[in-house]
C-alpha cells in the first residue's frame, strides 16, 4: 500500500482554509493509502508559543484530526516531538541543503519580513524540518495546500541529492494539490490567502467558531461592484465564496449559479453563513465528545508506529553517510 504523510501546526485555530485545502483530503484518502497524519509542534515553535496554550492547542489538534473524520483505526496520529528521529534527520538533511535553496522559500521571506531582526533559525530552517518529516516515512504522496508546493519541491530536491550521493535511501514523495481549495482566500483580502496569522480577524472562519462569529464575518466578507454570481477568477472575492459553497455543499459550478442567478451577494453571503454553520455544527460535538484518555491512547500507539518506521529509515541514512553509531561499528567491524 502506498503511504501519505502530513501535518499541521498546533497553532492558533484551525480555520476553513485548512480544512478545506488539507485536512478534507487527508479523510478521503486514508482509504486508499497507509496514513500518517502528524501534529507539527516543532514547526510551530519557529515562532514564539506560550508553552500552557502550546500544549492545548496540541491536544485540540488531535481533536480536531479525529472530529473532521480521520479514522485512527486507519490512520497513524501523533505528535512530532515525541519521534525523536524528525530531529534528528533534520540535521543530516541541514549538511545536505544549501543556504542559497533556502533563501529562496517565499514563506520564509513573506514570515522573515514581518518579524524583521527577530528572525529566528528555526524558521529559515522550517522546510528542513518538513523534509525530514516526509522523508522519515518514504511517503508517496503529500496532501497539503497550494502554499506548500515550494517546500515540497525541496524535500524532492534534497532527498534527489542524498540519493544520489549517498546511494538509494528516500521514495521521492509527490505533492497531492486539490484541483479546488488549494487556497482559499481570506474573506476581507481575497488577494492574501487565509491565515491564523492574518490581521484581521474577520478574513478567516475558523473550524471552532459559534454561529454569530461566522455569520458576521460572512456577512463582512468584502464582494466587488458587481452584480452577477458567477465562477469568474478575474473577480476573485465572489470566486472565493463560491468556491467555499461549492466544497461544503457538494454541488457543481453550473447548479449553484443557476440558484444564485436571480439572487444578489447578501443572499449568497447569508446562504454561505448557514451553509458553513450546519457544516460545522456535527464537527464541533464531535471535538467536544473526545476523551482524555481516548486521546492519550491513540497519541502513543500512533507514537509507537511512527517511531518503528522512522528509525527504520534514519538508522538507513546514517549508515549511508557513514555516522552509524558505535554498536553498529562493532557490528560492521565483526563482518569484515
Ligand atoms: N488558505 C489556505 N487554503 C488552502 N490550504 C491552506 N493551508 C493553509 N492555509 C490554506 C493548508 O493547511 C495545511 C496545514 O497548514 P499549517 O498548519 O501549516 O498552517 P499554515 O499553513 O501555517 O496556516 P496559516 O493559517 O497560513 O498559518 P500562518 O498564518 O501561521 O502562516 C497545509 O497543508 C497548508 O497548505
């Protein structure tokens, strides 16, 4: 069976964007392929975290995973700090990319921008640390958002190069990019994408929401001059709301302009509200409805998978670069 690998990051909350870009496609796809789904809570500390609300939002993480539909019955969950090998491949990986690769991630120069000298090395050294992640589990296919392309085109980058240095040592995972939602945008910007760290907080719907918050910030959600409801990229704010309706009703295109045709935007933008609202409601007494205990328990038998296959493959990468360990050498010596 093929494997999947992805993750995301106990920060903040979890909004639309994600769910719809990501998450949504892990569910589906846990069903043809071997899964592993990871909280990424060494990726969030590339920016500074509050330790106490680190560690809720972790465990809201895993709630969150289970509530929107990933199955632990067939998926592997757990955290990416209690596998210690994602470190540690990290810095073997660190000795293969180059400073000029990293340079270039336009994550890292849009986050650098914003914190300006306070710039932090873990965060220029953040698409590592996911290579690493990806490559720990010769993973075939990644499911992730638009905005991860760049840093996936690295993991291939690097793990082409150790490969080919070193001899065979990772699958050469590709990127799975939803033909629709790979990047909603924010509700008040529909030039930015969506995002936990946007400065408005009207722009993003988040997963955890009450009825009122979402239906005000639809009802904000910025429009255009005109009038017509229609899929049309070149007005981009309507295409946004559109796209949204169409991923959480399951309609096509072609119904849901034919019910909007006689409507205006207060309509869609209230319709939108109701839709998302019944949309989440099962969702949210499902994240309600986990237990403590349930989530420790699925947390260390996902733990205790995802460790048996990574040291599997860093024990591999090691022996390859010739850093092996001094039972390994004792071993290797008694050979020759
Ligand atoms: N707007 C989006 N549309 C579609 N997919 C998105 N993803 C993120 N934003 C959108 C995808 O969600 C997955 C998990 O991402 P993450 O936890 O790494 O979160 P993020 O990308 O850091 O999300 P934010 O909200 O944009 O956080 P900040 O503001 O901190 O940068 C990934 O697969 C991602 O592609």
């Amino acid at each position: 069976m093929k494997r999947i690998f992805s993750g995301a990051q106990p920060t903040g909350n979890v909004h639309l964007g994600n769910y719809l870009g990501a998450l949504r496609n892990w569910v589906s796809l846990q069903h043809e392929y071997e899964s592993f789904f990871c909280i990424v809570n060494l990726h969030a500390i590339t920016t500074r975290q509050d330790p106490a609300l680190l560690a809720q939002k972790t465990k809201e993480l895993a709630q969150i995973y289970l509530a929107v539909g990933i199955d632990p019955e067939l998926s592997t969950i757990f955290i990416q700090s209690d596998v210690a090998e994602h470190a540690e491949l990290t810095w073997i990986l660190n000795c293969v990319a180059r400073m000029s690769e990293l340079e270039r991630m336009t994550q890292f120069k849009d986050k650098a921008k914003k914190q300006r000298e306070n710039v932090g090395v873990g965060m220029f050294d953040y698409p590592v640390l996911m290579a690493a992640d990806i490559l720990l589990y010769q993973t075939d296919l990644v499911p992730v958002g638009e905005d991860q392309k760049q840093h996936l085109e690295l993991t291939r980058d690097l793990a082409i190069r150790f490969n080919r240095d070193y001899g065979d040592t990772f699958r050469i995972p590709e990127p799975y990019i939803p033909k629709v939602g790979a990047r909603i945008m924010s509700l008040s910007d529909p030039a930015k994408k969506m995002s936990k760290s946007d400065d408005d907080p009207n722009g993003c719907v988040m997963l955890l929401d009450d009825a009122d918050s979402i239906q005000r910030k639809f009802k904000r959600a910025v429009t255009d001059s005109g009038t017509t409801i229609r899929f049309d990229e070149s007005r981009p704010a309507i295409a946004n709301l559109l796209t949204i309706f169409q991923l959480l009703t399951g309609k096509s295109p072609e119904q849901i302009e034919d019910h909007f045709a006689a409507k205006g935007y207060a309509q869609l933008k209230q319709e939108l509200a109701d839709v998302t609202v019944e949309f989440l409601k099962p969702f949210q007494e499902r994240v309600r409805a986990t237990t403590d205990e349930e989530l420790s328990r699925l947390l260390e038998k996902g733990r205790d998978k995802a460790r048996q296959i990574a040291r599997v493959t860093l024990e591999t990468a090691m022996a390859r670069m010739g850093i092996s360990g001094a039972r390994e050498l004792a071993g290797l010596a008694a050979r020759i």
